[in-house]
C-alpha cells in the first residue's frame, strides 16, 4: 500500500508539472540586452513586427543605426499588439530594455 500511495503522490506532482510548461517560439524570443540585427539573421527587405508576449511586465525596444543615432523607440506593455519596425539594416541595434520577453515575427 505504501507504494502505491508514494507513486501516486510522484505522479501527481509530476503532472501538475506538466500542466504548466507555456509554449514559446525560442527562436524569436529575446529578451533584455543588447543585439545586432546581422545576428537575427533577417532579411533586410521585410518588415517585421515585434510584440512582448510577457504576461506581467513592459519593455522598451529602441533601434540604432551604425553612427549610434536613434531610429525607433516602442514602448511595449504586457501582452501587447503587434508592432511594425523600421526596415532592419544588418548594421543596426536592437535594444531591449526590461524583464519581459519579447517576440520578433
């Protein structure tokens, strides 16, 4: 009876542990820091949109060109919308400041 008792309570907990895992594309996902656009890989033809899929926290997302000046700036709340940013450049700067996640698509 103990045995069974304790594989039940490991698989109890081992499902509410599953029950918990939220899907997230990691190759879009990015958080806090400092890039380079030429690390994303992106083509420089398409627009992109960007949104913060974090749940409880807001982001600033700014874009600098190579001579360090100032293209976009967003602000991005919880879960926000999706946003267009500039036509990306391989030389620009993508800087993601705050703790939410954000999905570049």
């Amino acid at each position: 009876m103990r045995k069974f008792t304790f594989s039940f309570l490991i698989f109890l907990c081992l499902s509410f542990n599953i029950l918990n895992i939220t899907a997230m594309a990691a190759g879009n996902t990015f958080k806090e820091g400092v890039y380079k656009v030429s690390d994303f890989n992106f083509s420089s033809n398409n627009i992109y949109n960007i949104q913060n899929v974090s749940s409880t926290d807001t982001v600033f997302v700014l874009i600098f060109d190579e001579n360090n000046l100032q293209l976009q700036t967003i602000r991005l709340g919880p879960l926000s919308l999706k946003y267009n940013l500039l036509p990306l450049k391989p030389t620009y700067r993508l800087v993601i400041v705050g703790n939410g996640n954000i999905f570049i698509s």
